[in-house]
C-alpha cells in the first residue's frame, strides 16, 4: 500500500504541474479513474499531495543541493516527483530514511530501470544526510529574501512583496498561516433549510461549528469525518465556501427580480449565493469561457434547487448581451495569491510576466461589465489576490472608465492600500483564518 500510494502521490503531482489543474480536480478524477473511495486512503494521498505541494521550495532546495549538475527541474517529471515524495517522507513527516529511499527507489526501477533506480538512491542518500539548518544559515547570510522563501515555502516574489505591503513581521505571520490546515466554512443554503436547522445538524453529525460575520455562514471547528460525506451535502443543504467569498453576494445585495450578470462564474459559489438571496427570483446570467466547468455547474444547480440562472459559455471579455444589467458580479481570473492555505499548487503558477496578463484580463473585464450595466446600476468586483494591481489600482482604473466607487459599509474586514483603502474591503489570512481577499462596489453614473 506505501508504494501503490507513492506512485500515486507521484502520479497527480506530475499531472497538476503538467496541465496547472487544480490539485483538487485531480486528485478526485484520479480517485474516480483507479475506483479509489477507501477512506483512510484518500486521505493519505492527499495529505501527502497538499503538504509536498505546500513545503515544495524546501524540498526542491534539499534535492538541489545534493543534485550533482543539475537541477530537479531538469529531470523527467514524474522522476522529480517520486524524489520529492521520498524527501518529503524523511525529511518532513519522519519516515525512517531507509524506508523512504527504498519505496522511492524501487518506483523508479519500475518506470525507469536500473540506472535511474541507482541515481535515486544515491539522491536520496546525501539528502538524507543533508545539513538542512546549516544550509539555510548559509543562505541567510547570502540573501534573506530566499533564505524566506525557502525556509516559510513561498515564491520569491511573494516574500518580497508581502513585505513591502505587509511589512516584515505581518509578513512571516502570513506565511506561517498560509501553511497551516484549510480553514473550512459552510454557507446554508436557505432555498431548502436555515442557518439554525444547519448548525443543529452539523452538531448532531459531531461538527462542532461557529458563527461568524456573515449570517449565512458558519465555522468549522471540528469534525469526525469529512462534512463532504454528509448527507445534507450530497442534498445540496449547504456548501462549502470561503468566509470572505461569501461576503461577495451580501455586498451585491442583490433584490427578488433583479437581473444580474456574472462575467467570470465557475465553479459558480457566488452565482449559486446570489441565486439563494433572491429566492429564485429574477434571472442571473452565467458566463464563463470553460465549458467543463459550465456542466458542472449544471450539475451542482440541480442539487441545490436553482432554477434562474441561465449559464453561456462565453468570453467575459467580450460577452454583450442586447439588454442591459441592473448588477455584475466581476470575480475574475486573478493570481490567487491569497489562497495558498487552500490550494498550495497556485504558489508556482505565477511570476511576473503572468500577473501582468492576468492585470490585463482584469481591466478588459472591466471595460465590458461598464458596456453591460445599466446606468445606476452596481458592480461587485473581487479578487483572491493580495496584489495592489490587481484590486486597488484596478479599482483606479475603473474610475478612469466612469465608475463611480460606492462607500458600502463594511462591517467587518480590513481597510485596503493607496488612498481609496477607505473604501475598499480586505481580509488577510493571518488576520482573519480565512481565504486574503479583496471587494469593492462600484456604481455606474
């Protein structure tokens, strides 16, 4: 079983890096593909998937300083993987070394023969014996800033800039918390019960659960078995969604017969929040330009009884409908720098060059929601991002179209950057235990 699971940890993280899925998605296509629905092995594999991918800088650093003219990057990927899961064992979650290098090195045998068997293990010998501590001295020494991003796991550039934002001790409390378990909440969904009849169950279930800001929401303390496996999940009575995401429909204030636009919906959380505050009601139109992730939604509309969303597979760039909106949700594609507690894999997605495109996503969003809205109508602009230029100086942007920026009353939350950080609305995950997060209301004149 060790073995069957290292291949198979090694497997779904060669296939994230390969196709920049979500780890998610495929560790539940991989389950669904091998017939995997074990309990206890799902759960190894994928704590073994969540933490190599959390704590991959500092195993990556550990093989490259053993690696002997090259790289770990160089090397065949599911090669490079099956060591990660071997460094990982031994250096991070206290497998015997011996046990580890031995699991790993017959799975190279198996995919790669006797010499690359022979490579791996001689690898995994001098990391063994690697001197992590007096290494990341050294680099300290030489650069701080990557003796951080080693030492808390976190790109390069993000340890930079969170410290220009941040400062230095908001700074390594943001990491810190970004490498701690996924916070989970729940948000009722009030088409077939309420927030009251929800905690009674979840208490019943033995999830011990908490109120929070938003009333539709609740925080999960504690639980016996994963809530996806209870009944009232399967039946659509609640979801799971972050706290902050949440916030994003209550922002909107949507009203019974609106009609609404959402540019960028799958998976669809906030399309399906709205849906449930306007009693289906209204119409909501859908659009996204991932046409897997349209059926999906579909599908997951069925379970939770909505009935007036209409769903387009489309460019939110560049979708014009003949009539105008009363309001738009615009969450759109952003780096999602502020959701590494939840999906570790988006750490090494990003660089630079990539946020600038996405930047220009953003602002080409935002130009077509102004063509969609009606006059008077409102915009609820979102990102999971901790980057400035992706939400307050967007935000700027915006005005320059037209908008006006609406001072809503945030109730709770963090004040954001530059001089509309008054007006905006934030949270950070060392602050507020749930995804960093950014909202703002903007109104067309």
């Amino acid at each position: 079983m060790q073995i069957i699971s290292q291949e198979l940890v090694a497997q779904i993280l060669s296939e994230i890096e390969k196709t920049g899925s979500s780890a998610k998605s495929i560790l539940e296509k991989k389950f669904k593909k091998m017939g995997i629905d074990d309990p206890k092995i799902r759960g190894l594999v994928h704590a073994y998937v969540f933490e190599i991918l959390k704590w991959r800088k500092k195993i990556d650093f550990i093989i490259n300083s053993v690696l002997k003219g090259s790289k770990i990057e160089d090397l065949d990927l599911l090669l490079a993987n099956i060591l990660r899961v071997g460094v990982y064992e031994m250096k991070l979650k206290g497998v015997n070394p011996a046990l580890a290098t031995d699991s790993a090195v017959r799975l190279v045998k198996k995919h790669y023969g006797l010499r690359r068997a022979k490579f791996a293990n001689a690898v995994l010998r001098f990391a063994e014996e690697f001197d992590e501590e007096k290494a990341l001295t050294k680099l300290k020494e030489k650069d701080r800033i990557e003796y951080l991003s080693v030492k808390f796991s976190h790109p390069h550039w993000y340890v930079e800039y969170t410290i220009d934002l941040l400062g230095y001790e908001n700074a390594i409390r943001l990491m810190i918390s970004n490498n701690k378990p996924q916070r989970y909440y729940v948000r009722v969904n009030q088409l077939k019960t309420d927030i009251d009849k929800l905690k009674e169950y979840l208490e019943e279930n033995n999830v011990k659960v908490a109120m929070t800001p938003i009333p539709d929401v609740l925080k999960v303390l504690e639980y016996e078995k994963p809530i996806t496996r209870l009944e009232w999940y399967k039946l659509g009575y609640f979801v799971i969604q972050d706290l902050a995401s949440a916030y994003v429909a209550h922002v909107l204030e949507p009203e019974r017969g609106d009609r609404i636009l959402d540019l960028a919906a799958a998976p669809g959380s906030k399309t399906f929040h709205v849906a449930h505050l306007m009693e289906n009601t209204g119409e909501i139109v859908a659009v996204d330009y991932s046409l897997e992730r349209l059926k999906r939604m579909r599908e997951k509309m069925k379970i939770l009884g909505i009935r007036n969303v209409k769903l387009i597979h489309a460019d939110g760039m560049k979708f014009k409908d003949k009539k105008e909106f009363d309001k738009i949700i615009l969450d759109p594609p952003c780096s999602s720098s502020g959701t590494y507690r939840q999906f570790p894999e988006v750490k090494w997605l990003f660089d630079e060059k990539k946020i600038k495109g996405v930047i220009k996503v953003q602002r080409a969003m935002l130009r077509n929601a102004y063509r969609n809205l009606r006059k008077e109508g409102e915009i609820t602009y979102s990102t999971c991002s901790i980057r400035v230029g992706e939400n307050e100086e967007n935000i700027k942007y915006a005005l320059s179209l037209g908008f006006e920026l609406v001072d809503y009353p945030f109730d709770w939350g963090e004040k954001g950057f530059t001089d509309i950080g008054d007006k905006v609305f934030r949270t950070f995950t060392h602050i507020n235990d749930c995804n960093s997060f950014f909202i703002a209301k903007l109104k067309k004149p």
